[in-house]
C-alpha cells in the first residue's frame, strides 16, 4: 500500500514554498511523525512528518523545487520491509542506551538528558542541520525536547548566546586560490522576500523621513522607579518598548492618516492599532504584529512583546502573527545605531525608528547638562501624509515620551 505526502496547509494567503532540506532518502525507512523534508515559505519554515511508518520509496519534489500547497511531495509504501528495516536501528539504540546508563546512572530528573545518555535520542532534524552548518555539536546545545532532544530553537539559542573561548585559535591558513576565498550561498525564501518587498517599497511609495529627538530622563526614571514592582505584579520586566508603543498609539489618534494605507484610488482609515514590532532573527528580519495594541495596558503589551519575541527568534512564528499590521516601530538601537531612515513595510504608511540612547550635552533652562538622548526617525508615505501631519505626529511622541504623565491624561 503507498501513501501519499503532500504539502501541508502554509498559512493564510501562502499558496506556495520551496523545498529546503530532504532528511530521508528513497529506500529509507520511517517512522509515524519521523520529519522527512523541510519546507521555506516567505517567512517561516514548516516541517513534513510522515503521516505512516513504512519505507519512502519516491521523492516527487526535489530540493530547491517550488511547490503548492497539497502538492505531492513523496510516495511512502507501508509493510514488513520498513518495519524489518527499523529493527535493527532500535537495537543498536538499545545496546547504546544500556552502555550508556553504565557510564552514569545518576539522572533521574525532568530536565533535559546530559549528551552522555542521548544515544537513543534523535534530534531534529532541522536543529541537526542548523548545527551541522554552525559548526555546534549535540554537546554544545541544551535540549527541551522529550527526552533531550535538540530542537530547531534549541540552536538557535546556543548561538544567541556567547560562547567561550576553550580551545587554543588555530593557526594562521595558508594563502588559499582565488576561486577558495570566495562563497556563493543561494538567497533563502525569506531574504528573497525582504529583499523583493523593501525594494518595491521604495519603488511604489514616496517615501520621506524626518526627524526629531527625545529627552528619555523621565522614562528611564519612571522605570527604574517600578521596574521591580512591575515584575512582581505582572511576571514580566517593564522594557521602552511599552512606553514607544503608548506614546505612538496616542500620536496615531491625532493623525490618523499615519495609520491608513492606500488601496486603489481610496484611503482606508483605520480606528484600530495592531502594531508592528521588527524583530531581527538568525535567519532574517520579521515583524510580528500586537493586535488592537490600542486597548491594551502597559503589561499586555510587554507579555505579548515578550512571546512574539520569543517565536521570532525560536522561527515559530505562524504566517497570521505577521500579518495585518497598520503601523510599524523598528528598533536599530540594540545593536547600536544612532540614526538611520527605516524602510516602510507595505501597505503601512508610516514606521518609527528607534535608536540608541546617548548621553548628550543639552542646553536645558539657560544650563548645559548631560541627558540620555535618543533620535527618533519617521519614515511616511508622501502620497497621504503630509510634511504637518508627519512632523506633529513626532512632536507628540516626543512629548508623551518627555512627559508619561500625557499618556495618562490623553494630553
């Protein structure tokens, strides 16, 4: 009997993917659920268990091919052979497990298995190749798998974290030829799209940036004032991000044309905020959206920053958490930036670049004093924001950020 796989539903308005990675090969046995390809869409990645256990006998789609969605991928024939095929694997994981509770028997509790009693243990498949390209061993990531086993996030946490300099630099290499001292790396799906997308962008909107600074004093004040209350009521940390979302989602009420977007000969005003936050990620910049971001409370807003921050950079984010944004906050400032002109993200009309915070002389009262000083950038479409509404629209998030009390009173 064969079985047919397919590709799996990909996400609202994702009709088609590109086959990364094959983890199996015609002939191969395979167990229920056993992931046997890996898919890249334009903006996540999407694993293809088997639906049965038996033997793959035909791959239909290769790698680097285009597929549709429930397009056939492989041909799975069910029977004695696979099961036969997969004895002899089980024992071998068998023998191995015996030997290694030998070596150390002492681990009892529920967190991840030390790498000594993983033999049994088989990683996934996507977390193996992300470690084989990064250079990482299984010893060198922690799983939260069952069992311990290494999950495609588990990687990519390791590699978030610095790693310390054990073993000796190596020597210096021998001058290599020409053709050695170069690489060429085909674009993933997701570059291809960010590329595709900021570059229509600028070719669709006419788009402008002004600027504006912020006095952040009061802020770093009010956090540090109740930060650790915050943390003990809501179980989250109060971060900047809250208060830049606040201060836009106030300076969006007074213009509105800010948070529109065009379509066709129409402007379509929005009386909602679901607002994009811009994640960097391993494999590329995202932006997850915080829905009706407009009713929520300073706590909600940093709960939901936190878990869409944590799928971004674990690539689990679903297609529906990146979609249907009406205006977007970048932040350049974590890795330093001091002033640049975001790129707006289509169909928005308007994005807000943050940066880092310096101290700076200013000139305060008739006195120079030193003060924590960020540049704000406003990124607009010309074709419906206007010079005013632009700059009024900054001047308001200067003055809420200056002075949170605004926030409370709607001034």
């Amino acid at each position: 009997m064969s079985t047919e796989v397919r590709v799996p539903t990909l996400g609202e308005s994702v009709t088609e993917a590109t086959v990364a990675t094959w983890f199996k090969q015609p002939g191969d046995a395979v167990a229920v659920d056993e992931m046997l390809c890996e898919l890249e869409t334009d903006k996540v990645t999407v694993e293809v268990p088997s639906p049965v256990a038996g033997t793959l006998s035909e791959i239909v789609a290769a790698e680097g091919d285009t597929v549709g969605v429930d397009a056939l991928l492989a041909q799975i024939s069910e029977g004695e052979a696979a099961s036969t095929k997969s004895d002899a694997p089980k024992a071998e994981a068998k023998a191995d497990d015996t030997k290694s509770d030998q070596v150390d028997d002492s681990y009892t509790g529920d967190a991840p298995a030390p790498a000594g009693n993983r033999t049994d243990t088989e990683d996934a498949p996507s977390a193996k190749k992300l470690m084989a390209e990064k250079g990482l061993s299984a010893d060198d990531v922690t799983g939260t798998g069952k069992d311990g086993r290494i999950m495609k996030g588990d990687v990519l946490d390791a590699l978030s974290k610095p790693q310390a300099a054990s073993a000796p630099a190596p020597a210096a290499p021998r001058p290599a030829a020409q053709a050695d001292r170069e690489e060429r790396v085909k674009m993933t799906r997701l570059r291809q799209t960010i590329a595709r997308r900021l570059k229509d962008s600028q070719n669709t909107a006419a788009m402008l940036t002004t600027y504006n600074e912020v006095d952040m004093t009061a802020v770093m004040d009010l956090r540090n004032e109740y930060k650790d209350l915050f943390l003990k009521k809501h179980g989250v940390k109060l971060g900047f991000m809250s208060f830049f979302t606040k201060a836009c989602v106030h300076a969006l009420h007074e213009v509105p044309e800010v948070n529109a977007e065009i379509d066709g000969t129409d402007v379509v005003y929005k009386n909602y905020v679901n607002m994009g936050i811009a994640a960097g990620t391993p494999t590329g910049l995202v932006v997850p959206v915080i829905n009706d971001a407009d009713q929520m409370s300073f706590a909600a807003i940093e709960k939901a920053i936190a878990e869409k921050g944590a799928k971004a950079r674990d690539g689990k984010l679903s297609m529906a958490e990146m979609q249907g944004g009406t205006f977007t906050i970048s932040n350049g400032g974590v890795y330093g930036s001091l002033m640049s002109s975001p790129i707006l993200n289509p169909p928005q009309s308007g994005i807000l670049g943050m940066h880092k915070i310096q101290d700076r002389p200013m000139a305060i009262n008739g006195q120079v004093v030193i003060r924590p000083m960020m540049y704000l950038a406003l990124s607009y479409d010309h074709r419906i924001v206007d010079g005013k509404g632009a700059v009024t629209f900054l001047v308001r998030v200067k003055e809420a950020l200056e002075d949170p009390r605004r926030l409370l009173m709607d001034l």
